[in-house]
C-alpha cells in the first residue's frame, strides 16, 4: 500500500513538473517574448495584438476546435512543417499545446529552419481565461 501511495505521489510530481519545464524556454532571438510568458501579459498581447508577433496552436485541429486561445492560430504538430510558407521567418512566435511538451518538439524543428524568434509559452490549461470556440 505505502508502494502505490509512494508511486502515485511521484507520478503527480513529475506530471506538474512536466507541464512547466517548458515553460518560458525561447529560441535565440526570442527574449523579448518573455514578456508574455505569464498569462496576464498574454491577455493583454490578445486584446491589442501585435503584428509582428503570432500565437500559435499545435494542438490537434479537434482540441484547437473545442477551445483556444484568443487570437491563436492553429498550426497542428503534424503539419507545421508543411505550412511554413505561412509563418515568415522575421515574425515573431508564442506557441502552445497540451502541456508544453509538443510545442517544444515543434520548436526544435523551427530551430532548424532558421526560426530564431520563438518562446514555448507551455500548456493552454495554464490560462485562466475563456478560451474561444
């Protein structure tokens, strides 16, 4: 019994963990999207957009359909990298998905091609506003 409380407790502990250690991380020219990092910044950026910034969806279309982030634009894991005609490289990225994770794999291949101005703002659960439909 002390086993499966003992696995449970670290289980939730590397599950919290997981969902931040993403969090904030930014590519080489992407400091400056730190400002947006907590979600009362990101409010703000979705209420007066800027335009050389982007917030992007990699969640998959159904998740993205049932609610994002105001102003996010979905661009699904599995299809960013064939929609990158779409995403000019001077512009400036916040992406997002479940927990943060996939948005940092989707980060290391926008690193690769020439991406240099991007953040892993982490998981859309850490907003704590509505989420548009």
């Amino acid at each position: 019994m002390k086993l499966r409380i003992i696995l449970t407790f670290c289980i939730m502990l590397f599950s919290v963990n997981a969902l931040a250690f993403y969090t904030g991380d930014t590519t080489e020219d992407g400091a400056h999207l730190k400002d947006y990092v907590k979600p009362e910044a990101l409010l703000l950026l979705t209420e007066k957009p800027n335009k050389s910034i982007s917030i992007i969806d990699v969640r998959p279309s159904k998740a993205y359909l049932k609610g994002h982030i105001p102003t996010a634009r979905s661009f699904p894991s599995g299809e960013i990298m064939n929609r990158l005609d779409e995403l000019p490289l001077d512009q400036s990225y916040i992406i997002y998905c479940e927990t943060g994770i996939r948005a940092q794999m989707v980060i290391r291949k926008l690193k690769k091609k020439n991406y240099k101005k991007v953040m892993n703002w982490g998981g859309y659960k850490r907003w704590p506003y509505p989420l548009v439909k």
